[in-house]
C-alpha cells in the first residue's frame, strides 16, 4: 500500500476520509497551524503531525503527498520552495466519492499537472488553463454541469429562449379544460360517496349535482352576493348566514386562496357541519393569479401541506384531516404557462410529486 503524507485534514478530507484510509498507509500529517506547543489543530490523529518544514518525510522520495484541502495551490507552491518533486503530488479532490459536478470535471481524462510552481488543468484536447485558486476550478465544474445539463435535458434551452409572457392568462380555457380541473375532479369522484343528504356549495352546485347522484337530499349554495339558485347569501370569513350543524357534506374548491381570514373559515366550516360530517376541499399550490377572483374578492394565498395541517387539525383533530398533493414538475411548468389539459398526455397527470403541488386536497370529518 503506498505510504502517503496527508497535507490537510479539513473538510475535504472528511468527504474522502473513508477512501483515503481503504487505499493509502497514512504516515503523517502536515499542518501549517501547528499551536506552539507543537499540537496540530486537528484532533484524534494517530501519526505525527508537524510543519511541512520539519517534516523528515519530506526527505523520503518514496512517500506521496496528498493535498487534501482546497487551498492545493498555495500548499504545492510551498512544498516547490521546499524542493519536493512534482512526482511525489497526489491532488485529493480527484478521490472518490465524487460530487455531481466533480464527475464531469475528471471525465474523459481531465486532470491536473505540476509544472514549476504553477498548478495546471488539462483537458482531454490538451488544452490547459493554468489554476490560482481553487475558485477557478468551482466555477468551471459548474460551467462543465451547465454544458451536460444543456445536453441532458432540452427543456433548459427551450425555457432559455422562451417567451415571457405565458401562452394564455385564462388557464386554457380559451382552447381546453384547465389543468387544475383534471385533479380537483378526480378528487371528487374518488370521494363521491361522501356527496350525500344535505350538502353545500360554495357559488355553484355543479359538482354536487355531478357527483352527489341520488345521495344528496338537498343542496344548498353559499355566495356573498347571494347569486344563483338556492343560493343562501352567506360569508365563510364573517360566518353570515353560515347555520350550524346542518350540512353532511360541503364542497369547498378552489376558494381559500380568495378569503383573507382562513382561521375563520376553518372555524364556520367547522360549525356549518354536522357530526359525522365531511367537508370536501381544494386548494392552489403552484398557480398563476386567476385575475377574475382577485379582482372581484382579492387574492390572498397559495398554500402548502404544513399550513393546511396548522389550520384545520386544532379544530377536527389529526386522524379526522386527510391532505393530498396532486401535481409534478411538467405539470407545473404546463400551468405557469397557460397551457390545458388537451395539450399533455394523461399519463402526464398520473405522477404526484409533493415538492411540486398544484392542488391540494383537504378532507375533513366532524365528530
């Protein structure tokens, strides 16, 4: 096993510790920061530690010495004003295991040379750049990533060279079905069967009726102007016109994110519903403003899981609030820019990656 001085033992050695002691025979530190009393800095090492000056290992041709810290240059420099061979140089940011961008700057043979007291990076064509810090070599591994990842994924040209402004500001509607609506109807038909006796909703009663089938006894509908048919004209922040303990089930989509006071709204659905009563609920995630609403009532949130389960668990209890996400990247990026339903495959609909939620689903039973 070859015998190695180690030049550093600071975090990069912490990222190779385990590859660096599987195939080298450590048999000493070197340390610029030595305490007086000749202690390195660096605790729990088992081989003498001392200033690249002292060291009798210098003297021995047949020890490598890695450089194992991100200051490389200056540390080769002054091992060059010390007389040590280029030959004897290991670099050890080139040790396993890699980061993401370290893999692609050594592929293909890419590597760094000594010569006098400079520090070179070559390239599989033979060109070099000469290297002064460590920061030229950061910056070309992300320039190196960026170059793979053009290669990799098309989409970060296509984003690059996109227009601005979004295909449409009216969720598709002009040309399709919105995005959004794929998920919050699929919620609802999953959970149909909670669609029964006296139901609520809020402006319309589409989805009652679409979904409630011969379960639903009455239905009534919750506006703030009072508009539409069997319309009540009531208010979720204020709780006018909100009665108690009547409803076995509310549907509430897509109206959260226009209504200032959400504590509030929790606490009238709660009351608005009987025991043994659910409340069916969507909400935006990643979202475009839909201008109608904001202009007509102002727009307020877009919401994550943690906030959802902040607002409604102290009312109803945890094991009595079932949240969902329903949404990933490309459906993201489809709805930012105004595209509908029509324009993606369905199978694109079928993947649900909670860091990107376009919908949020919100189940709620009272006790």
């Amino acid at each position: 096993m070859q015998k190695i001085l180690l030049f550093g033992t600071g975090n990069l050695y912490k990222q190779k510790e385990e590859y660096v002691r599987h195939n080298f025979d450590i048999v000493g530190y070197l340390d610029n920061n030595l305490e007086i009393n000749g202690k390195g800095l660096c605790k729990n090492v088992e081989r003498p530690m001392c200033r690249p000056e002292n060291s009798v290992f210098l003297l021995n041709s047949d020890i490598k010495i890695v450089l194992m810290s991100y200051d490389y240059v200056s540390m080769w420099k002054q091992l060059y004003s010390l007389g040590v061979d280029k030959d004897r140089i290991i670099f050890g940011i080139t040790f396993p295991p890699y980061t993401e961008s370290e893999t692609i700057l050594f592929d293909k043979g890419r590597k760094f040379e000594l010569e006098s007291n400079c520090v070179f990076f070559c390239f599989e064509t033979g060109k070099r750049i000469r290297i002064e810090n460590h920061n030229q070599i950061y910056e070309l591994e992300k320039k190196l990533l960026r170059e793979t990842y053009r290669s990799k994924y098309p989409i970060i040209n296509m984003i690059a060279h996109m227009d601005t402004k979004p295909v449409s500001r009216k969720f598709g509607l002009e040309r399709g079905k919105a995005i959004d609506r794929y998920y919050i109807e699929q919620f609802l038909e999953k959970n149909k069967k909670i669609i029964s006796g006296n139901c609520l909703e809020i402006a319309e009663d589409t989805y009652t009726l679409c979904y409630g089938e011969d379960r639903v006894r009455s239905i009534d509908v919750l506006h703030v102007e009072g508009w539409g048919n069997n319309s009540i004209k009531g208010n979720l922040e204020t709780g006018e016109g909100i009665m108690a303990d009547k409803y076995d089930c509310a549907i509430i989509t897509q109206t959260l994110m226009f209504i200032f006071d959400i504590k509030k709204v929790a606490e009238n659905i709660y009351k608005l519903l009987k025991k043994g009563g659910s409340a069916l609920i969507t909400v935006s995630g990643i979202s475009q403003i839909s201008h109608y609403d904001a202009e007509l009532w102002g727009s307020f949130y877009s919401f994550h899981e943690d906030a959802l389960k902040k607002l409604f668990i102290p009312l109803f209890g945890e094991e009595n609030v079932k949240i969902q996400s329903y949404g990933n990247v490309k459906i993201a990026c489809a709805m930012l820019c105004g595209l509908c339903q029509e324009d993606l495959e369905n199978e694109d609909f079928n993947i649900n990656d909670k860091e990107y939620p376009i919908i949020i689903s919100i189940i709620l039973t009272k006790e």
